[in-house]
C-alpha cells in the first residue's frame, strides 16, 4: 500500500495498454477477473481505467488503458514473477492481440 509520505521516487506507476481479441473475450475476462485482485493485494492503487474513444492526433495503437500506482518496483516483479501470475500468461496471451505493460516515475 502506497502510504503519504513515501518519497515520489520511491513509488512506481504501472501502465498497462491492451486490445483484446474479438475471439478471445472469455479469456480476456478470466484474465483480468483473477489478475486485478493480484495487483490490488500488491499494493496497487487504481489511478486511471478507460477505453480509448478518439484520437486525436496519431494512430490508435490500443484499446484500453490502465494506470495504477505501486509501493515500489519490487512489488510489481514480485508480482509477475510469481507462479499464480505466470499461470495467467497463457491465458493473456488468448485474450488480447496485444498488450504493453510499463513501469513509470513521476517527473
């Protein structure tokens, strides 16, 4: 959990972008049902999800987009690195045509 006075540098923003695939959208949500209570018990705090409408300038190179906030890099490897989580990927990769998933600092 992301406390007040932690240092900015100390935390880290995940940012997740995604297009799911039309012929994978039970897979999609068996992902996203099991892993949004991974990243939540990791400490995650949810700043940001949407579903890209327009755009403005640029291409649309995804869907959706989700932002969150994080104790520290650590708890974001440990998360992915987990056994729980590496079972997920398979599952993933059957859901989405594609997907990024970021780390961030605040300037």
């Amino acid at each position: 959990m992301i406390t007040p006075d932690q240092k900015k540098e100390d935390k880290t923003t995940l940012i997740v972008t995604s297009t799911p695939d039309p012929e994978g959208l039970s897979f999609l949500n068996e992902y996203v049902t099991r892993v949004m209570p991974m990243l939540l018990n990791a400490g995650g705090v949810v700043v940001k999800r949407t579903e890209v409408t327009r755009v403005f300038h640029g291409d649309r190179q995804f869907t959706y987009l989700l932002v969150m906030d994080f104790p520290s890099d650590e708890s974001l490897n440990n998360l992915f690195e987990s056994e729980a989580y590496q079972q997920l990927i398979k599952i993933r990769e059957k859901g989405f045509v594609n997907m990024n998933i970021l780390y961030g600092r605040d300037l």
